[in-house]
C-alpha cells in the first residue's frame, strides 16, 4: 500500500457543481468545503470510486493473500478507493480458501482492510442454466442453503456482505429473507426467473440487480422473460458493467434510463487479466484468454468475453461518453449509490463525510485521468495539485 502522507487541503472543481471549492480535512472526515473564486486549472473533485464486484485486476486476483494488496493498489491508481473482492462459484472448500485467504489479508493490514467494506459472494445459488449461468461451472451451482453459506461466512471471518443468486431456485426466498435480516445486500444475478420469481424475491428482501443485462440467455422470450420484471421492480437497483463490450451503448442507454439515475450501480467486474498488455494469458477454467487492444478480454480463439478487462472509472467514463448517464451521475453510480446499498456513510464532499476523494482532469476521449485517490484521509495514489 502506499505510504500514506497528510496534506488536509485541496482546490478543485466540484464534480456536480463546476464551481471551484477548497476541500478540507482531517482524522478521516472532511472537515470544512467552502466555495472559492478559482481552482487549481482542470482539477476536479468527486468521491472516490467504490467497485463492488471486482475478480482481480493486473494479473492478480484473491486466492492469495499476498495478492488482495496488489490488487488494491493497482485499482487505487484508477481512483478506487474501496472495492468488494468478489468470489464466484467454486466447492465449499474452493470459495472457503480464497474467502480464508481475504480475511487474512485484510486481518494482516489495517490500511487494506479500510479498502474493503466486505466481500461479494457471487453464486453458487445461481442458475445452472446455459447462458444464465454465464461462465460459473455447472457442477459446483447448487440450492442455497443457510448451513453451507455460513460455512463461506465463517471462512471470511464474517466479512460477507453481498450474496448474488438466482431466485427461483428453491428455497431461495427464505434465503433471501434470512440474508437480509442478516444485514446482507442480496441480489438477483445469473437468474432466469419469471416475473413472479422477481417479484416475490424482493419481496423478500433483494434489493439490487447484478450486472443486469448479462448472466441471461442469449435469446429470450419477448415479454415474459427475467428482464422486465427486474427493470420495472421499483425496491431494485441494478449494476450495470459499462465496460463497453458487455452492453450494447443502446442497452445500457435504456436500462439505466428504466432505473432512473439513483437506483444505477456501475461495476467493473474485472477479471484477473483485467489491465494487462494485449496478449494470450492462461484462464481462470484452464483455457486461455485473450486480451485485445481494445480492452476486450475473451476466450482464446473465439469471440466470447471472458470477464471485463475495464476498471471502473473507465466504466463512469464510457457511461457519459455514450450518453447513459452524465459525468456527475455516472460518478454518483460508481460512489454514492453503492455506499448507500452497503449502508456506508454516504460519501458526499460535505463536512463530517469521510475523506474518500477521487481527484481528475478530463484525459484523452473523455477519461478520466487520475491525479490522486485519498482514502480515510491518506493519499495512496498520486499527488494532490497544488
Ligand atoms: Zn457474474
């Protein structure tokens, strides 16, 4: 992790307002914003990046906890200050260790537990279907079932806090009832429910819709399929990975314009080979992938994604670019949102906030270009402009 260095004040741009502000801080929280008659030229200020569906990134993921760091500092870089290192479908004994392996990273070091609110369980009480399932193994995609998620839990040493499955699995609503008055966030992934499986799950407490639009058949029924229900829900959120490659710009435009801007979650997704040079790498299954120029990661030889190779503030970046979101909201959607579905204190640049500060100027097409990343008042990417 970087070496954290204390230098309380900041002026920039407000990313909602574009006035300038001076920022200030201390002890982790903001403690004064006033605003100012000029900035420091083409700085802007917004809350730091909050991914919470994250595999890996920069060739490393979490089944070592030597890794968990690595991959923090990689996504600093992007301006993610906090991430939630997701585990997908594996045996018990596969998701317990790279679980095992999280929380003794984090136990290990206080700085790279403040970068995790908690982990993301994804599967294994998801569809077995081909498609909805995506690229989960088949044999290891099972019915929820209270004493083996507790199983994961203990092995995370409690740091579970998102749980993705398939409602219309059985017993999933009392799953979901359960996990909620557990103070989970459940969402409704890799799912091939009927409206009335949506419906009924969140009822039962989902609140979110992951990655919506992907982990879904390839062709489906026209009005009676998992989407409608999960677009027209109004208890749920939705992710979205606005990478680029897994939504068409129209699909993203119309299902984030169906979930209206605050209920919007950008995630990157991102797998192990995520930012990585172009080149054929070794795959999480045993086969190899390929990452292209473009960002693309897929199944060597096919044209078939394999995981996101974006982090996430280029996903904030092709939202506006596309003409999904605006820059100010995409940012909220990759920030406050998240933060206010994990029960967080809301990352606001207001007094009393935490300091988690994201610190820009607008790069080449649109990107944005990360100057400093602060997290809990430590700058552990970049510099602050002066
Ligand atoms: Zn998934």
């Amino acid at each position: 992790m970087a070496k954290p260095q204390r230098m309380p004040v900041l002026l920039a741009s407000h990313y909602r307002s574009g006035t300038p502000v001076q920022v200030a801080w201390e002890g982790g929280r903001i403690t004064d914003v006033r605003s100012r008659t000029a900035a420091v030229p083409g700085a802007w200020i917004a809350p730091a990046l909050l991914d919470i569906q994250v595999n890996g990134y920069a060739g490393f993921d979490f089944s070592r906890p030597e890794d968990v760091g690595r991959v923090a500092a990689a996504l600093a870089a992007h301006g993610v200050a906090r991430f939630c290192p997701t585990v997908i479908t594996g045996t018990a004994a596969a998701m317990q260790g790279v679980l095992a392996a999280i929380h003794g990273a984090l136990t290990a070091d206080p700085a790279l537990e403040a970068a995790v609110p908690g982990v993301h369980v994804e599967g294994p009480y998801i569809s077995e279907l081909d498609g909805p399932r995506g690229a989960h193994p088949r044999a290891q995609v099972r019915d929820p079932e209270w004493a083996h998620f507790e199983g994961l839990r203990r092995a995370s040493g409690g740091r579970v806090r998102i749980v993705t499955l398939a409602p219309e699995r059985p017993g999933a609503l009392a799953f979901i009832a359960r996990a909620s008055a557990a103070g989970l966030l459940v969402c409704i992934g890799h799912s091939a429910a009927d409206a009335d499986a949506v419906h009924a799950a969140v009822a039962a407490g989902a609140r979110l819709s992951t990655h919506l639009g992907n982990g879904l058949a390839a062709t489906i029924d026209r009005h009676h399929n998992p989407l409608w229900p999960q677009l027209a829900a109004p208890g749920l959120s939705a992710s979205f990975i606005a990478d680029g490659h897994h939504l068409p710009a129209d699909a993203l435009t119309a299902m984030m314009a169906a979930k209206g801007p605050t209920r919007c979650v950008l995630v990157s997704d991102a797998v192990r080979q995520a930012g990585l040079p172009p080149g054929r790498y070794p795959g999480v299954g045993g086969g190899d992938v390929d990452v292209l120029a473009s960002g693309r990661i897929q199944l060597a030889g096919t044209p078939y994604l394999a995981g996101s190779g974006a982090h996430l503030a280029h996903c904030v970046a092709h939202a506006a670019r596309v003409g999904a979101a605006c820059l100010s909201d995409a940012l909220d959607m990759a920030a406050l949102h998240p933060a206010r579905l994990l029960g967080l204190p809301p990352p606001l640049l207001a007094p009393g906030a935490p300091a988690d500060l994201l610190v820009y100027r607008s790069g080449a097409a649109g990107e944005l270009e990360v100057l400093a990343t602060v997290r809990g008042g430590d700058v552990i990417f970049g510099e602050l402009p002066v």
